[in-house]
C-alpha cells in the first residue's frame, strides 16, 4: 500500500482508482477510437464533467456548437457558470468561433450528429479552428460511434461518449467514455477520482459483451434508419425529415464526406404539432417509448420531454426542437415490421 501511494506500483487497490475489468473495457475503446488512452466512467455525464472540469476552473471560457445533448446544454448553461467558467454557444456551420475566442479561453466543444435533429458539424473545421486558437478539441461521438466517424484521426483531442447508447448497445447499463492522448486522458481519470464518477465491474463486463457487435448492430441500424427515413419522407403527415442519410438533409454532402454511414438516429416533425407527435407516440407498438437510444430495440421519444424538458422557447429554437419533433432511436428489428408499425401509428 505504501508503494502505490508513492506512485511506485500499479496495484489495483479500490475500484474507483482502477479496476482490471474496467482497464480491459478501457482498452478496447483506445483501440476503437485510434486513442493512446481511453477511461470509462459511471455514466456519459460524468465523463463530459469530469473531462470539462479537468480542463477549466474559475475564469475560464469555452466555446461550444449551440445543438448538444440537453444534459450537456444544462450543464454548461447552469453548473458550469456557478463555477467562475463562462460558455459561448455558436451555431453548428461554425460562424463566429474567431470573434469569440480571448486569452481565457480553454476549450472548443461540438457534438455531431447532433441530438435530437441529427445536424452536422465539419469536423476538419472545428480541428482547424481548434488549433489556430491553441483551444483544447472536444467531441460527443454517441450518435456516430467510431464505426462510423473517428475524430482524433482528424485532431481532435478528445472524444467522449455516452457508452450507455450504442457501445454497450442492450439498454441494460449506464456508463460513458473518454478516449484521447495519454496525458489529457490521465487528467479526465483524476477529475473522475475526485468527483466520484466512476464505473463498477459489473457494467463494465456487459460493456465488453456489447463492444463485440458494435459494427454489426451499428451497420443494421444505419440501414433501418434509411429504410425508415425514405418512408417517413413520403407520408403525407410527415413536415420534415432529419435524417442525414436523405439528399434533402441540409448537411448530406458534409456526411458523405466524413462519415461511413448515416446512422441509426432520425427525427421527424409530425404535422398537427404536439397533440398529433403525443397521439403518435402513444399508438406505435415496435417502437417502444423509453429515454435512450443506441440499443437492439427501436425507441421513441418527444425531446420536448426528455432530452430537452424544461428549456424556453428561444433555447428549443436554437436547438432545432419543436412540439411536434420525434426522436427514433433504430433497433434491429425487420424493416417491414418498423415501416408498418410507423404507418399505423400515423393512421
């Protein structure tokens, strides 16, 4: 004991320090993401603080795109400020990041595809801009996972996931993820010790299950999702379709571009606004209503209620959000069962 608290042994002394199944998930998602190091915590919010708040104290500023996971938003916009570190919000094409940056600014923030409306950032510009200001890179990879896009091969400096999603994949833990440079990394996992968010072995053990058919699910899910964005898009009920798989997505191009899939996520708007998406909502049967995503089974969900509860009508604008928005999270179910499912729930 005295040789690991002089930092002469490697021992695995108490889990929150470190534990050997904890170090095997660790590794596999290091090798996932092409990172040095990679640490696996409690739940995707407790990785997002523990890596903002291993980068930021009182004084600071950050920039970050305005179109992120609620929880994050709330984060930066509630806790984050009490803590002395001021957050600018730009929107996803980038604009403004230049006239905002200052000598108290630490770090750069994007998430891509965005949750709930699937928008895009271009990752090669956010690197490019990341590093003409010297700021420390930071991205949410859930939506995408590294099946589908690899932000450090491109310079990122940290990726971040909510592993509770499609890299444990089976809706049955909760855990997120960091994976970067060995010493960025390092200062994520001693944040992490100190704010108390780590993972307990037994999550981590289903982790590693799920990691095996990452790619599997992850190409199954982008093909149902544009099996169900081609139908949604026909529907005479449909307004809009977020999708980034559609050419009539705003940032298709941007997706073919650094992507290798489309993803297993869409939204919709349903005309008829909020009473006709609850309606809708209440009738499908397949898709079940629950608050996750990235698992076997499809979901559904009113951001307006879960992700995104609890926000003005200005901040659900900027984030793309309306009543009548869905969220479809794609299982692995059969592609006609789904299409009909949606069909009769649009009756």
């Amino acid at each position: 004991m005295k040789r690991w608290a002089d930092g002469k042994s490697k021992a695995y002394l108490y889990t929150r320090y470190g534990n050997p199944t904890l170090a095997v998930a660790e590794a596999k998602i290091a090798q996932l993401e092409n990172a040095e190091a990679a640490l696996v915590t409690a739940s995707g919010s407790a990785s997002i603080s523990s890596a903002l708040l291993s980068l930021l104290q009182a004084g600071d500023e950050m920039i970050a795109t305005r179109q992120l996971y609620g929880g994050s938003y709330r984060l930066m916009r509630d806790i984050l400020p009490r803590m002395g570190v001021r957050v600018h919000h730009v929107p996803a094409n980038l604009e403004g990041v230049d006239r905002l940056v200052n000598e108290k600014t630490r770090a750069f923030y994007v998430e891509t595809p965005t949750n709930p409306t699937l928008g895009l950032v271009d990752l090669r510009k956010a690197v490019a801009l990341a590093r003409k200001h010297k700021l420390i890179s930071l991205i949410d990879n859930t939506f995408a996972t590294p099946i589908l896009q690899k932000p450090l091969d491109l310079g990122f400096d940290l990726v971040l996931h909510s592993a509770t999603k499609y890299l444990a994949g089976h809706s049955d833990i909760v855990c997120g993820a960091v994976a970067g440079s060995r010493e960025l990394v390092k200062r994520v996992r001693e944040m992490m010790i100190s704010l108390g968010g780590s993972m307990d072995p037994d999550p981590a053990y289903l982790l590693i299950r799920g990691l095996k058919t990452l790619e599997i699910r992850v190409r199954r899910q982008c093909q149902n999702a544009m099996a169900v964005a081609h139908f949604l898009e026909g529907h005479p009920k449909v307004e809009r379709v977020h999708y980034p798989g559609l050419a009539s997505h705003p940032d298709h191009r941007l997706a073919k571009r650094q992507m290798t899939g489309f993803g297993g996520m869409l939204a919709f708007d349903v005309k008829g606004g909020l009473p006709a998406a609850r309606r809708f909502c209440d009738r499908s049967r397949i898709f079940l209503l629950a608050a996750s995503l990235g698992g076997v089974e499809s979901l559904i969900v009113l951001p307006i209620y879960t992700s995104h509860h609890g926000m003005s009508k200005t901040e659900l604008s900027a984030a793309g959000v309306n009543p009548g928005t869905i969220r479809l999270s794609m299982g692995l179910e059969a592609q006609a069962d789904l299409i009909a499912d949606l069909k009769s729930a649009l009756s």
